[in-house]
C-alpha cells in the first residue's frame, strides 16, 4: 500500500514531537481529559494522534477500552509498552486506517484535522464515517482561527518555509460545521479555551481567569480551540 503524501511533509516533526519534543504536549492535559470524559460509557474508542499518551491513560483510567492510531511507530511502541494495549495501538494513517468497517462506537480526534492537507482532509473524514458504528460518536478540536502564516518559519539549512507545528488548515465553527454536515449530524460546534493549569505559575493562572471571563461576554482571543461533536448519519 502507498504511503500518504503526509509522511514526507511531516513525519520528522511528528516524530520529534512525539519523542525528544514529548514535552510540547504538557499544557493539553484540561483538553485531553475533557474528552476522554465525554467518552466513558462508550464501547471501543478510537484515539487518532497519540502525543504523549495522555488522552489514552485518561480514558483508560475511565474505564474506556481505548484503541490508538499514529503514524509515528516509536510513539505506539511507547503507548503499547506503557499501557499494555498491543494490537489496538496501531501505525497508521488517518486517511487509510487499518480498522474494520462500523468497529468503534466513538473516535477522537484532538488537534489532528489542521495538520492535513485538503485531500488527505476529505479521505479523513470518508475513514472516520467507515470505521464508526451506526450512530457513533466524533468528537474532537482544531485550532480557532489560525493565521498560519505567523507559525511559518524557514529551515535554516535548506531555506525550505514550513508551519512550525506541521499545520495546513485553518478552521472557523462555520468551516468545521461545513465539512462535517455531508457525513454526520452535527450536534455541536463552538470555542472553547483550555486553561493549561498544571504548568502555569501565579501570573499565568490569572491571565487564563482573564481569558476565561472574557470568553464569557463573548470577546474572543488566542489560544482557543474549537470543539466539536457529531454523530455518523447512515
């Protein structure tokens, strides 16, 4: 089977990230759990993107037996070994998921749709629609807003410009509404922000309760996600 055209884009910063750069995922545990407890009761939860494996040891302390797909082997060796999950760690691609048809009754994907490009978007959506049961829950977040030309940076050895974080799409509610609603029942779709609470000090634990106050009149800014939630039509 071909390879996506993804690996080549990206594998190198999925594999940092997800190795020697592990670290930059400390500020999502608020995130990651939140979704891992709106899927306990689920049967067979399908988590796209491992990053540092939080999401799967939430759910998994939930009760949620909890399936694993990444393209990156070093991080689902690392999952398997930590959680013992075998086989239902997988490597793998969104876009070409090695699952059955209608075998999960959820699948999650956090901060994962921004890092595709715009065909390896639609077969995305096309595999999770394949691989979720009748009625089944997808729910995930994408970055709000993203201008992603203030992420664009330059290699310095081959002057090649790349979005720091590996990202190719930028995301309104309406726009995730959009792509959704030809497959799914959209049920919702709004900002939120995630306050990072366990790696910030003093001043920055009151510039989240800022944040969060003003998200509360409805004035917007950085660092929110969009979440959104819908289920498998047909």
């Amino acid at each position: 089977m071909t390879e996506p055209e993804v690996k080549s884009d990206q594998q190198a910063i999925w594999d940092y990230h997800q190795g020697e750069g592990v670290s930059s995922f400390d500020g999502a545990e608020s995130r990651l759990r939140s979704l891992a407890r709106s899927v306990v009761g689920k049967e067979n939860v399908l988590n796209i993107g491992i990053g540092n494996g939080f999401f799967e040891a939430e759910a998994q302390r939930c009760g949620v037996k909890v399936f694993a797909l990444d393209p990156s082997e070093r991080a689902v060796e690392s999952l398997r070994s930590r959680l013992k999950l075998d086989d239902r760690a997988k490597v793998g691609y969104a876009q070409q998921m090695p699952f059955a048809d209608s075998q999960f009754s959820a699948i999650v994907a956090s901060e994962v749709l921004e890092h595709l490009n715009d065909q390896d978007l639609v077969a995305t959506l096309r595999e999770v629609h394949r691989v979720l049961k009748p009625g089944g829950l997808f729910l995930g977040t994408v970055p709000a807003r993203e201008q992603l030309a203030d992420q664009t940076i330059v290699c310095p050895c081959c002057e090649k410009q790349f979005h720091r974080w590996g990202h190719h799409q930028s995301f309104s509610t309406a726009r995730v509404r959009s792509i959704l609603e030809d497959r799914f029942h959209v049920e919702s779709v709004f900002e939120q922000y995630f306050a990072p609470w366990n790696i910030l000090n003093l001043k920055g634990r009151l510039i989240c309760f800022l944040k969060l106050a003003l998200l509360k009149l409805g004035i917007h800014g950085s660092d929110e996600k969009i979440v959104f939630r819908a289920t498998k039509l047909g």
